[in-house]
C-alpha cells in the first residue's frame, strides 16, 4: 500500500468515526468568520465609533479565538490518544517517526483546511442573519445586507493556520515522546475504571460540598451591608469564586464518588444492570476527570450568568426607565413644558400634563434604614418630599408617610425597613411620621430622587414644611413637570419633536423612550456578544463530552458483546445507557445552573429591575442546546449497542 492510499484510507476511517469533531471544526470557523465579518461591517460603524461598541467587538474576538483554540488542541489530544494503538502498529510494520508524523500532518491538513473553507463558506452565508439578528435587538432601523471582508477572510485563515500549527506541533511532541509499548497503554492508562473507596476520598467529598454551600452562603451576603468598604466587597468575591471552584473540583474527584457508592451499600452490592451500566461507570469516570469537568462547569455558569444579567437588564429596559422617569417626558422649566406643549398641540398629538411640587427636606432615617449614605452614616438623609394630594391613588394620614420610587438595588443596599419611625427636619421645625409602607412606582424624575426613595405625606404636612424648607439643600426649581402621550403609536413622533427642539439636552429634562433605546442599545450589544461566546462555548464543550462519550463507548464495547451473549436485549442495554448520559451530561449541567443561579441572585438587581423570566429563559434556552450532546451521545451507544454482536 501506497503511502496516498494510506492517508486516504485513514482518512476516510478518521472522517466516518469523528463527524462531531469536523463539525465542531467547521462551526468554529463559521462563528469566528460570522463574528469578524461583523466587525468590518460597514453597517455597524455607528457601534464600532462608540468606545464600548470597538472594545467589546474586540475582546469578544480575542475570546471567542481563545475558547477556539482550547478546543481544538484538546480535542486533538483526544483524537491522537485514540490513535495511539494504529501509531504503534505503524511503527511495528516499519514506519519511522517522521513518516508517521507526516501521514498525520497530511490528513490533518485535508481535514483542518477543508472544514475551514467549508466554515468560511457557512459563516459567510450566516453572517447577514447573524447581523439582522444584531439590528433587531439594538433597535437599528437598517437593512442588513450580505458584503464579503476580504479582511475577515485573512484574519481567519491566520489565526486558524497558528491554531493548525500548534496541532502539528502537539503530534510532533507526541509521537516523539512516546515508545511502542507506551502507545498500546496510552488509552487504557487515561482514565482509571475502579479503585475501591476510602475514607479520605469520602472527606473530600464532603469537603467539596462544604466549600460550594459555603461559597454560596456569603454570595448571599454580599451586597446586604456585610461588606461595605470596597476592598471587603473584592475580596469576598474572590473568596467566593475561589470556594466555589474548589468545591466544584473537589465534588467530582469525591462527592460524586461517594454519593453513588452509597448507593451502591444501601443495595448491599446487588445492583441491577441499569444501575452497573450507569452508576458504576460514573462514580470513577467523573474522578479521573475533574479538572476538565471542574472547568467546563465554570464555564458554563459564567455564561449562563453573564447572559442572564445582559438579558435582565435588556428586559428590564422599560421599567428601569419609568423608574428613573415616571413620564413619558419630563422638564425642570415651565418655559420648556410650554414650548413642547404647543409643538404636540400643532402635530395633533394629544398629551397629558403632570405638575408636582416637590420640598428638598432633611430628614432622620435612622429607624427605617440601615445603611445611611450621608454625614458620616448619622441617620440624616435629604428626601424628596411631595404631597399625596398631587398623586393620584394614594391616601396618607396626618402622621404618616409612604415611600415611593424605590427599586431592589435601593431596597438591597440601604436595607429600608417597611415600616418605623422618621422625622422630617426643616430650619426651625421637626415633625415625626410613621411609615407605612413602600411603593416601587416613581413620582419624581432621578434629577430630584438622586437615588433614594421619595417621601409622601399629608398635604397640611407639605404645607407646613414648605413654610420652612431650608434654601441651601433645594433644587434649581421645586416643581417636576412630566408629559405623557395619549396614543402610543405617536410616541416616536414625539419623541423626533423633543429632539428636534433640543430639550434633551438641557439640564435635568429626561425622556423614556430615548432612556429604553439606550439602555436597550447598549445591553443589546453585550448580550448578542455573550451570547455568541457563550454558544461557542457550548457547542465545544459539549463536543468534549460526546468525544470522551465515544472513547468510553469504544472501550466497553466488548461488555456490550459479552451481555449480549448471555441473553440481554438492545433495550435491556440502552436503558443503562440512557441512565448514564443523564447523569454524565446533566451532573455537569445541574451544577453549572446551582453557580449561576447564586451568582445572578447575588447582584441582579444591579441590573435590572426582572429576576425569574430572563434568568428562566436562558437557562431553558442553555439545557434544551446542552441536551442534544446527551441525545447524540445515546445514539452512538446505541450503534455501539447494535454492532456488538
């Protein structure tokens, strides 16, 4: 045989048993080519003017080469040691080092560059949903059009020939390295398959729960007041992440171990064949391979985490802007409110008028929150305070007060009780309330909140400390003009006419639709890119997990035929099969989700004012993508199951 018929031949044999791997390998490049022809796009000058839009186009293709790179070169590693066995018979039959190492290079650079140009291919063809799908979530109004980047193309094909570089030189080093004999126990010495339990290995399991339900305590503390100087905070994050991570890898190399041996002693040792097909297998794999599951779960849960809070803060949008904004429009000058009314009254646009007064009040807030953030943390805190005659629906008594315009960041870091006692300090006056509760609806605009809740009480209460407000502490003008549009379907010309005369621009005027579109804008961009990283991310290691599901398949092969033999069923087989994916794909996956989960819960409210839809969804989203790695894995056993006889 030839040494082209050789190379076809295995070839032929490499392409028939790692379809996933090529796949993986075109849909890298596909991504990354997608990504990059994204930012040369002429389309998104606009993004890529902005500081924020140029960084994160950046960074998120440094990453996305990083995460690449990692996969491709562990992915070979698996390739190669799968291999090993047809090395060493290679070098029994003749074959010198460097003749083998050039039968690899050769179909490797069949393989690599052919996927790649079919990558490109693909990418190429993506790259004007990819964009239309960037448009619709920043809210451009822009037909996306198809345009080929001839500097797409060659920063693709150098960073994946560097990446196809350091494969040939990891085969290299391999196949340097290793004798004959070691490369007929190279696969069998990967993994360890048994080793009887002892009691250090069930401390550390335990040990590795203990670090993770550690972590995730604190991670409930962190913004509740415990921490509040700067350097505490970092370094409880630090301490966070570092028990979790350690928890994680210590759960693999012992808790899953110990679980499932206890398992196995609560049967006395009788297990039933699903039970030898599954928990068997697994307790050990997952040991042997903690590192790597330690950190695809990492991963994973900063993933799932960072797309959680971009997508909260971008579903979040519209209420964060009523919070900062109760109306559609808001003005700090009678002559701006009269100036847009008229240009609404001449476009035929029907609005609604809101005028409030509003008393800049020092007040003493120690008995309602815990956390002061003014004078040295004495309790005295400068309110908003308005009358509850100029909001509609609510109804304080003499000695009451509500507070309203408050958000969960505001809720979280001031620790403001529901109710207690307050006292409303003027120049000569003091007058004590009681509050009676809490409202999240705002009644002033962030120029007059500044960030704390508002006060509203009792208008002969207004009136008496309007007589003795103190001067020194008032805004530029003590009333809150707000504007609101009748017919949402007008919204856009109103809001054309408030830019067009220039309001936006003054200080203290403030416009929803103009807040919505910004903040959408701007999380709109950080989501699409994390969520593209965070697809490469799954799509690769998920690939890891099938190529380590296939090398085991491959090994129990033989167990497979001798079960056969004695009589069980493809069905009898593939139910243990089935057991054992579920737990090999969904421990990861579960507790990827328990970090995430943590992690988000921790500081959401920083992001947005929706917790449970968004987070929800992108977990849904993540398991539905994750399990088809499970389902292709279940179908190589069962080709395995069916070819053992």
């Amino acid at each position: 045989m030839s040494l082209n018929q050789l190379i076809y031949r295995n070839l032929k044999k490499n392409i028939k048993n790692y379809y996933l791997y090529v796949f993986a390998l075109i849909f890298s490049v596909a991504l990354y080519f997608a990504f990059v022809t994204l930012q040369y796009d002429p389309a998104l000058d606009e993004i890529k003017g902005s500081v924020k839009g140029a960084a994160g186009l950046a960074a998120a293709s440094v990453l996305l080469v990083v995460i690449v790179a990692i996969f491709l070169l562990y992915a070979n590693t698996i390739f190669i040691k799968r291999r090993s066995r047809e090395i060493g018979l290679f070098q029994l039959i003749g074959l010198t080092k460097g003749k083998i190492f050039r039968i690899l290079s050769s179909e490797n650079l069949i393989l690599y560059f052919g996927s790649m140009l079919v990558g490109i291919f693909f990418g190429f063809s993506c790259s004007r949903l990819l964009l239309m799908i960037l448009f619709r979530i920043i809210g451009v109004d822009e037909q996306a059009k198809l345009s080929f980047s001839p500097q797409a193309l060659l920063q693709t094909v150098i960073v994946f020939a560097a990446v196809y570089l350091l494969i040939m030189l990891m085969n290299y080093t391999f196949i340097k390295r290793q004798s004959i004999l070691s490369l007929f126990r190279v696969v069998s010495s990967t993994e360890n398959t048994y080793r009887k339990m002892r009691v250090s290995e069930l401390f550390i399991g335990l040990l590795g729960i203990g670090f993770i339900l550690f972590g995730y305590k604190v991670s409930t503390r962190l913004f509740s007041g415990a921490f509040t100087a700067m350097n505490e905070l970092f370094l409880a994050m630090v301490l966070i992440l570092g028990s979790v991570i350690l928890g994680t890898y210590l759960f693999y190399k012992g808790s899953v171990s110990a679980i499932f041996n206890l398992v196995r002693k609560a049967k006395g040792g009788y297990l039933s064949l699903n039970e030898v097909l599954s928990l068997s297998s697994i307790m050990f794999r997952m040991k042997s391979n903690a590192l790597l599951l330690t950190i695809i779960t990492t991963v994973s849960a900063l993933a799932i985490g960072l797309l959680s809070l971009s997508y909260i803060s971008y579903y979040s949008a519209e209420k964060s802007a009523e919070q900062s904004v109760p109306n559609h429009f808001s003005m700090m000058e009678p002559a701006d409110v009269a100036a847009f009314g008229q240009a609404l009254r001449q476009a035929n646009i029907e609005y609604r008028e809101t005028k409030r007064a509003v008393l800049m009040v020092d007040a003493d807030v120690a008995q309602v929150i815990g956390v002061s953030t003014q004078d040295g943390g004495n309790g005295i805190m400068t309110l908003p305070v308005v009358s509850e005659k100029s909001v509609d629906g609510v109804d304080v008594a003499l000695r009451e007060a509500l507070f309203m315009g408050l958000n969960d960041a505001m809720t979280q870091f001031m620790a403001i009780r529901p109710t207690g006692e307050l006292t409303l300090k003027g120049q000569t006056d003091e007058i004590k309330l009681s509050l009676i509760g809490m409202d999240k609806m705002a009644v002033v605009s962030i120029p007059f909140s500044g960030g704390v809740p508002t006060a509203v009480v009792d208008q002969a209460v207004f009136e008496r400390m309007a007589k003795d407000v103190n001067p020194d502490i008032q805004k530029g003008t003590s009333v809150y003009y707000g504007i609101d549009i009748v017919n949402p379907e007008q919204m856009d010309q109103a809001d054309e006419l408030y830019k067009g005369m220039g309001l936006e621009s003054r200080s203290g005027n403030m416009s929803q639709p103009e807040l919505i579109t910004n903040q959408k804008g701007n999380m709109g961009l950080i989501m699409f890119i994390v969520a593209f990283l965070g697809l490469t991310f799954l799509i690769t290691s998920g690939c890891i997990l099938y190529f380590k599901q296939m090398g085991e398949g491959e090994e129990e092969r033989p167990n497979y035929t001798i079960l056969r033999k004695i009589g069980f069923t493809q069905g009898n087989l593939l139910r243990g099969v089935q057991i054992k994916q579920l737990f090999s794909f969904g421990i990861p996956l579960a507790v990827g989700l328990s970090h995430s989960y943590f992690a988000v819960k921790s500081g959401w409210f920083l992001f947005g004012t929706e917790l449970w839809t968004p987070m929800v969804l992108v977990m849904l989203l993540y398991t539905g993508l994750y399990s088809i790695f499970g389902l292709l894995s279940v179908m190589f056993y069962k080709r395995v199951i069916k070819e053992a006889l």
